[in-house]
C-alpha cells in the first residue's frame, strides 16, 4: 500500500478550481467520489462523479 504521504490525485477536468492543469493534479489533499443518480447502468461513465469538484 503506497505511503498516504506520498499519494496523488490525477485529474484532467480543466473546468474543476482545483486542478492544478500543468501537472495534471488536483490540488485536494483528497476527494469525495459518489454514485451518480444513473450508477448501476453499466456504462463506465454513468456510475460514479467527483463530489468535490467545484467549477472555477
């Protein structure tokens, strides 16, 4: 298990406050990740979202 002083979180989502975009790393010291209201659908990108994006 990595040394939770040492971990990163990477991101890519340029409209998020928190992305620091020359590093490709989010700027949090974590993040809270939820379902979406269509998680369970199958398709990847409808079963979870970064709570703790706020939009700049």
């Amino acid at each position: 298990m990595p040394d939770k002083n040492h971990q990163s979180i990477h991101c890519s989502v340029k409209s998020c406050r928190h992305l620091k975009q020359e590093q490709g790393l989010c700027g949090l010291e974590s993040v809270q990740i939820a379902p979406t209201p269509m998680a369970y659908s199958g398709d990847p990108a409808d079963e979870s979202m970064c709570q703790s994006y706020h939009c700049k």
